[in-house]
C-alpha cells in the first residue's frame, strides 16, 4: 500500500508542476516568439544581401572571363557564358521574388 501511495503522490505533484509549466508557457511564449521571429527575419535579410551579393561578384567574373575569351575566340565565348550569366541573371530575379514575398508578410 506504501509504494502505491508514493507512487499515486508523486504523480500528483509532477502533474501540478507540468500545468504550472503551462501557464509560464502560454505567458512568455508570446514574447519569445516574437522575438525569435524577428531575428528570424534580420537573418534571412542578411542572408539574401549575402547571397545576391555574391551573385552579382560571379556575374561580373563571368562577363569578365568572357570579354577576356572573347578576345581570342568569340564564338566560343558566346556559347560558353550566354547560358551562365543568363543563369545567374534568373538565379538573382527568382531570389528577389521569393524575399518580396517574405517582406509583404
């Protein structure tokens, strides 16, 4: 009868202190979540910067290997680089929709 009691309190105090786990829950989490949702958001900004600046430096590479190859073979360099600045042309407007998206919301 002894462990039963024991075993029957110890549930009863561990279910008191999961609801008032609860209520600390709901009353911060407001905040906590709004917090974390902005600097969710400064890091997907800084992360877009990052990554279209980093498309704009292998675009200006490419136009710069380019002219250098086109020097020498044009129509080699037609064919090699129209397609991979074109890439990278559609690479940078397809990031720009998607962080359009994240700014309307």
């Amino acid at each position: 009868m002894r462990p039963f009691c024991l075993v029957l309190f110890s549930l009863t105090v561990l279910s008191c202190q999961l609801a008032a786990q609860d209520s600390l829950i709901s009353k911060v989490s407001g905040k906590y979540l709004s917090q974390v949702t902005q600097k969710s958001r400064h890091f997907e900004k800084q992360l877009d910067r990052r990554t279209s600046k980093a498309l704009d430096r292998m675009r200006k590479q490419e136009q710069k290997l380019r002219r250098k190859l086109a020097k020498v073979d044009s129509i080699a360099a037609k064919n090699i680089f129209t397609r991979s600045i074109d890439s990278l042309g559609s690479l940078k407007s397809r990031l720009k929709s998607k962080t359009a998206k994240y700014e309307k919301a």
